[in-house]
C-alpha cells in the first residue's frame, strides 16, 4: 500500500493570516464573480457566476423554487438528477421560463393618477409594476414606480393619487450610481420592490430591472437589459441513463451539467463525458475526487471543471460505511495543485467546485483561499425557506427535512453504482433535519457580507487574487480552542443554569 505522508485536513484546521489592508480594499470594492467551466488563458468562460455559490444536486435540497432564487442572487443550483427524466427537464424549463430580465411597464401614469387608474392598468395588461412618469407618457421622465404589492395591500380608497404609492426610484434605476450590490438589496428590502438588481463585475449597482414576463412588453421603452436573458440552471445526471436524461435537459434548456456521483474517478464517466462532449455543445462538470490522478483522469475525458470530495458532506457517512474519503481540505489542496500544474502547462484553466464538509461560512473563504473556484453545499441551503423540503416544529424549533442521496429515503442507486445490482445494498446517508433558518437572500448576504470582509483582511479585492495572496496557517488542537469564546461565563447559559 502506499501511504501518504500527511494526515487527511479538514477545513478547521486553518486559519487565514491578514495581509496589509490598503484603503481601496473594502468590501463594497470586493468582486465574487468566478468561472465555472474551463476557459484557456486569456479568453473568457463562458459560464461564470457573481458569487461562488452552487447549492448541491440533491432531492433536499435543489429543486427549481432553489434555482430560481439562488439564480436571482447570482450563484447557481445543479437540479437534483434523482427523478424521472421528464420531471428533472420540467424543473429546468420552469427556472428557463423565468425571465430576468424586465420591466417597467408602459404606463401613461403620473402622479395625479388615482390607484383606480393603477388597478385598470394592470388588468388591462397583467403587469405589476407601473412606472410614473412626469408627463404620462412612455417617454416622460420617470418618477416612481407603483407596485402590486402597494395597493394590494392598500386599504386606502381607490380615488387617492398614485403619488401616495409611489417610491421615487428613478435615479437608482437610470443612474448607475455605484451604490453596492447590498445598498441596493437593503433599498429594494427597504421598498418591498419586486425586482431584480444588475450588477457590474465589481459588484456596484448599474440598474434595477422589473421582473415580469418579457413577452407581454415587446415594445417596452423601459426595457433595461439585453432582455431575453434567463436565469442559469445546472443539472445533476448520472452514469447509467445518460443517453435519455442528457437530450431532454438540453432541449429544456440547461446550461451546465454535472455528473453526480460519490467516486469521479471511473471509466463510467469517462464514457458519459466522451458522450456528452461528442454530441452536445452545453458544459459538463465531474466528479468527485479527492486527488491528483482522479482530476488529471477526468479532466483528460473531457470535463469542463471538477469537483472536489469524498465523505465529508454532512449527511454522509461513506466514510464510516466504506472507509473511503479524505479530509476535504487536503482533497482541495492537493487537486488545485494538479490544476495549476496543468494550466501552466496547457494554458487551459479548469475551475474546481470544493463540495461538501462546510459548516461555518469561513470554511468557504478558505476554500476559496485554497484555490476552489467555486463551493457545493447541501446542509447550508437545505435550512432555507426555498428548499424543497417541509418545514417542522421539533420541540421548540423550527426544523426542515435533510435527507443524503445515499439514503434510503433518496433511492439514488445510480450515484453510489458500481456496476453491481441496481438497488442501494447499503446506505450512504442519513435522513436528519437541519435547523430552519429563514430566507435564502437575507442569510447569503450575511455569509457574502463575511467572505468580503476576510478577503480585505487578506488584501484580496477578487477571488483571484484571494488564492494568489492568502497566507493559511495550520493550526494545533489546543488552538482551536482559543478560536471560541473560552474562560468566561457565557450570559445565556449562565441565565438557563438559574
Ligand atoms: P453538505 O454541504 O451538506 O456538507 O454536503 C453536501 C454534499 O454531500 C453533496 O453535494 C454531495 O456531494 C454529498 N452527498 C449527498 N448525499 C450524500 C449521501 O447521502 C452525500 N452520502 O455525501
């Protein structure tokens, strides 16, 4: 046997050191925008993401309510592969359906419109958001918009005047003010607005676009994007139906696939790549592995970036089942090193996906540091409000179902097959809950808010730079410890003891 010569590290075992933080270095500064298939030097991907973020292709977890949303704010969802072949292309029509783009509705409103004239306009055009402008017409100058959501809400009589409805938006909306991405979430919070913000590479606000369907506006003067644009989708598939499921995602629309499997490193998906790769224009990622030969192997069959990981999802229990894995930090560590030894050779940068094992939003910024360009979580977006599963009161708290595709619950034999019968013999996975935590916007601000924030500490203003400048300490046991609180009395269990 040939053993390794370091321990297996997970994430919590390092820290980042600070770099010199120069004044420009703040987070409203601060770029996520990251590549997820490979790209050759000097060229761009052509699928890349404004945060690094992907949400894992499991049944718990990404369905289309999960893609749209995590979509919306920019990273992407693999939808779960575990379905029938129909279902799993009617999810992805369903988030393609969903245009991001749009708009402001032609209205004819000014402000001394009443709310009557606001209710006949959106029944005479199904839109439902008008914009005001100071003269009534299309052209006017824009002053405010009326949402649906004002007046339905409204108790107010239906002779009032628009005015009193109206939130004053259009310097946010024409301006390209270089307000912050979370400036313009907390105003569009702040407003109850039902739209979309566009962003440019710096994560600045260049406008606000009104989500509506598209078709209905054709001849929009408002309109504010390149604006047939839709969200974008992954899918899940697998090594065995390849042949069905890959046809009927494309025709619905998928822009990127992952074949979705707990060991990467076989010859079936060698032969799924070659398929897709010889028949098909959309990219396809794989995996996972946990080493050098395991990247080099499919990176050579074709794949278009490769994910990282084995057993330490947290639902999994592969490792107790099979003795199989390894510690998804020195996993990470040593695959970035094979793809940077392969980029400098061939010129062609394959993105690599950490998947699994994060537990504290940190855990994502080291893997960032590590050289992942993008993570895969389950547990992380399975709390939210979003995901496919029920939500549950377990004595005093609010749970959702977390179930791993190596359960039974799952019935994913294709993920764990190695050409044996197609049943699962054992399980992979757990069926646990995880505790309920809210909506999925308002938590990714929180966690992007923290990952900014190190990278400044780190005097990182893009991912890239982030991996070409962190300095990442191992740290010992007893270290660990000192990372908590420790040596004092914590308030609320000294307030539980009495
Ligand atoms: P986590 O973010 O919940 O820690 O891990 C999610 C990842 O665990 C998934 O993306 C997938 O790679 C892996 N997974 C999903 N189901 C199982 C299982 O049942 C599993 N063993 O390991």
């Amino acid at each position: 046997a040939y053993y390794y010569k370091e321990p297996s590290r997970t994430f919590s075992e390092f820290l980042l050191v600070p770099n010199l933080t120069t004044k420009d270095c703040h987070p409203g500064n601060v770029s996520l925008k990251t590549p997820i298939v490979k790209f050759k030097r000097g060229e761009q991907p052509s699928v890349s993401l404004n945060i690094p973020f992907s949400s894992a292709v499991m049944q718990a977890v990404s369905d289309h309510n999960m893609a749209v949303a995590l979509a919306r704010c920019g990273g992407i969802s693999f939808i779960f592969g575990s379905q029938p072949v129909e279902e799993q292309a009617a999810m992805v029509r369903k988030v393609k359906g969903h245009k991001a783009g749009f708009v402001v509705s032609r209205s004819n409103l000014t402000p001394d419109h009443t709310l009557r004239d606001v209710l006949d306009l959106k029944q005479r055009t199904g839109h439902s958001t008008a914009a005001v402008t100071d003269d009534g017409t299309p052209t006017g100058k824009l002053l405010g918009i009326v949402t649906s959501r004002d007046y339905r809400t409204s108790r107010d009589p239906l002779d009032k005047p628009v005015r009193d409805f109206m939130t004053p938006f259009s310097s946010l909306i024409y301006g390209k003010s270089g307000i912050t991405l979370s400036e313009a979430n907390d105003l569009i919070w702040e407003h109850k607005l039902n739209c979309l913000p566009i962003v440019n590479e710096r994560q600045h606000l260049d406008y606000l676009v009104f989500r509506k369907d598209y078709d209905a506006h054709k001849e929009n003067p408002y309109e504010l994007l390149d604006a047939n644009k839709s969200y974008i989708v992954g899918a899940g598939i697998n090594t065995k139906d390849y042949e069905e499921r890959v046809p009927a995602l494309v025709a619905a629309g998928v822009d990127v696939l992952v074949i979705d499997s707990s060991d990467g490193y076989t010859e079936y998906q060698r032969e799924t790549l070659q398929y897709v790769k010889s028949n098909f224009g959309v990219p396809i990622g794989a995996g996972n592995v946990v080493d050098r030969e395991g990247f080099l192997y499919l990176v050579e069959s074709g794949a278009d970036f490769v994910k990282v990981g084995i057993g330490g999802g947290s639902i999994c229990i592969t490792r107790e089942q099979k003795g199989i894995g390894r510690g998804q930090a020195s996993a990470l560590i040593e695959v970035v090193e094979a793809r940077d030894e392969y980029y400098a050779e061939t010129g062609i940068y394959i993105p690599i996906c950490s998947d699994g094992g994060i537990v504290h939003d940190y855990h994502i910024t080291l893997a960032l540091a590590m050289g992942a360009d993008f993570v895969m979580m389950g547990r992380y977006f399975a709390r939210f409000d979003e995901s496919p599963t029920r939500k549950l009161k377990v004595g005093n708290n609010f749970v959702k179902e977390f179930w791993g595709e190596g359960s039974n619950r799952a019935r994913n034999w294709q993920r764990y097959d190695t050409g044996g019968k197609q049943t699962l013999l054992f399980e992979e996975g757990v069926d646990s809950y995880v505790p309920y935590a809210g909506g999925l916007q308002e938590n990714l601000d929180k966690t992007i808010g923290k990952i900014k924030s190190t990278m400044c500490n780190c005097g990182a203003l893009t991912i890239e730079e982030l991996q070409r400048k962190a300095r990442i300490t191992l740290v010992s046991a007893t270290s660990i410890v000192e990372g908590g609180a420790h040596d004092v009395i914590l308030k609320e269990s000294s307030l539980s003891g009495e």
